[in-house]
C-alpha cells in the first residue's frame, strides 16, 4: 500500500472545521477520505492532570491522549486499521465503544490543537487552518453545546471566557503560523471555494 496523504485541519472552536470535514467526506472524494477527529482522544477527568481538572480546561494538549493520536496515524500509514476512542462530552469521560477507522489513501486529522502540537503537525502533509471570528464561534459553539451536549447557555460563556478564549489565544492563534492553507469562515463567507480546493488535493494526491 502507498503511504496516505495526510491533511491537518485546524483552527478555534466553533470555526466550522467539522463540517468542512463533512463537506469532504460527503463529496466526490469522500469514499478516498478516512477522518481522525482530534477531541475522540481526551482523557477521562480522572486522567488528566491535577491543575487542568481542577480548572476545568479541556482545552490544553495535556488533556488529549497525544501518543495515542500519533500512533494511530502511523499504524494508518503504515496501512493498518485503528480503533479510535469515542468520548463523551456530558459526561467528560471515555466511553467503552470505539469506532473503527480504515486505511484509506487520504486521512483527514480534524481538531483544534492539531496544528499546535508538533508530533501531530509534523505528520501532515498539507496543514489547513480555518479562521473565524471569536464572536462567530462562540455563537456556534452556544448552540451545539446547548442543543448536542446538554449544556446551558451560562455554562458555556464560562468556559469560553475561563479557557477556551485563553487557550485560544496562547496556542490555537499562533499555530495558524504553520498552516499552508488559511480557510475564513465567518458569516460573511462561503466555504465551497475552499471545499473544491481540498476535493481536487484529494482526487490529485490520491491518483484519480
């Protein structure tokens, strides 16, 4: 088997990742994609260190399982399928279900930090990061967390003003710095040029 390609995509909370991930997956190129969501790999409450529990602040690389995520995309380019965790989000824990990913000849790696952390963004050939404005994010992420996790409306506020504004700034901004392709994504912008762009990446780096 031909080592994968492999596309970093990254960028705030809210900014609108995941469903560039869909766009793709659901595309002319989707049957040539096998995505590896970052935010599958945190670990539970009780695993993470003492001060990230404590403040409450999943949005650190020390609350993600980073050698889990690495070997799996090896064992992926190295063609061999991997069992990625699935977490969940009400709870903060691992559940004890995992969900099979395959080799296929491009693997996405979706998630915030994903261009933060060097053993992650060193493994991706082409590094994408998707720009939003705070506002828009924080209004995404207001109606996902309220309608998908359970969440309210003030609990949310608080944890973007307490971690996810913060640990934005201090890692997720500056690792744009890495990125070959920036996507903006705000209300005022349409995706699908972007879309197109990584489709034809796709067709092109696996052999159509």
């Amino acid at each position: 088997m031909i080592k994968p390609t492999f596309i970093a995509i990254a960028g705030g909370s809210g900014s609108g990742k995941s469903t560039l991930v869909d766009r793709l997956v659901c595309g002319r190129a989707g049957s040539r994609i096998a995505v590896v969501a970052h935010d599958a790999y945190y670990l539970d409450g009780t695993a993470m260190p003492e001060e990230l529990r404590a403040s409450r602040n999943w949005d650190h690389p020390d609350a993600l399982d980073i050698e889990l995520v690495a070997e799996h995309l090896d064992a992926l380019a190295s063609g061999l399928p991997v069992d990625v965790p699935e977490y969940d989000f009400s709870t903060h824990s691992r559940t004890d279900r995992t969900r099979r990913v395959e080799p296929r000849p491009v693997v996405v790696v979706e998630g915030v930090l994903v261009l933060a952390v060097a053993e992650l963004r060193a493994r991706c050939d082409l590094r994408v990061y998707v720009d939003t404005a705070p506002e828009e994010r924080l209004a995404r992420r207001v109606l996902r967390d309220t309608r998908e996790r359970g969440r309210s409306i003030e609990s949310v506020i608080a944890q973007f003003r307490a971690s996810v504004r913060p640990m934005h700034d201090a890692l997720v901004e500056p690792s744009r710095a890495h990125a070959h392709v920036v996507v903006p994504w705000d209300w005022e912008h349409d995706p699908t040029p972007a879309v197109e762009l990584l489709e034809a990446f796709v067709l092109h780096s696996s052999g159509r």
